[in-house]
C-alpha cells in the first residue's frame, strides 16, 4: 500500500475504534478524550502477527476493530488492512503492544 492508503486505513481504525469504545465503554471514551485522544501507530510482520494480536487483545478484554479494505483502489475487497486497540488505559494497551515498533 502506498502511503496514503496506509494512512487512510489507519484513521478507519482510529475512527471505528472510537466508536465501539464510545458506545461499549464510555468511561475508556471519555477518559481517552479528555487525555488528547492518543494513538499510536505500529507495525506487524505479516497478517497473522496482526490476527494473533487481535486475538490476544480480544482475551484481554481490549476492544478491537478491524479494517477491512473495500477494494476500490490498490488491494483486493475484504483485505485486512489493520487493526485498532482501544481506546482504552494505556497500561493495558502497552502490556499487549510495548514490544513492538513504530511504523
């Protein structure tokens, strides 16, 4: 993906993210506006490092969402494009995520 596909896949996940936490943990919301609205981007090696995540987030109690592209424009419809983590206390995020690194 080119860099602005990326970037916009990302803010879907941002955005949809929000929106579950909005809806299922207001508190984690509310908090995660009020402290700046934090995200951090990071990198996987392959689809099923990314899957595996989702998977233990999921085991953790994180919300997930995932993106899946449309197909419009430079990959295939239904390709897993990334994933969000939260909102949600960044302790918790970063037991999960600390080790890996920035996109």
């Amino acid at each position: 993906m080119g860099k602005g596909k990326v970037a916009a896949q990302v803010a879907h996940a941002a955005v949809i993210g929000s929106e579950i936490v909005r809806k299922g943990r207001a508190s984690w919301w509310r908090a995660w506006l009020k402290e700046g609205q934090g995200k951090v981007v990071l990198k996987v090696k392959d689809l099923i490092e990314l899957m595996c995540f989702k998977s233990k987030a999921e085991e953790l109690g994180l919300p997930v969402a995932v993106v899946e592209d449309k197909g419009l424009t430079q990959i295939p419809p239904g390709t897993v494009t990334c994933i969000a983590i939260g909102p949600a206390p960044c302790e918790k995020v970063d037991e999960l995520t600390g080790k890996l690194s920035l996109l």
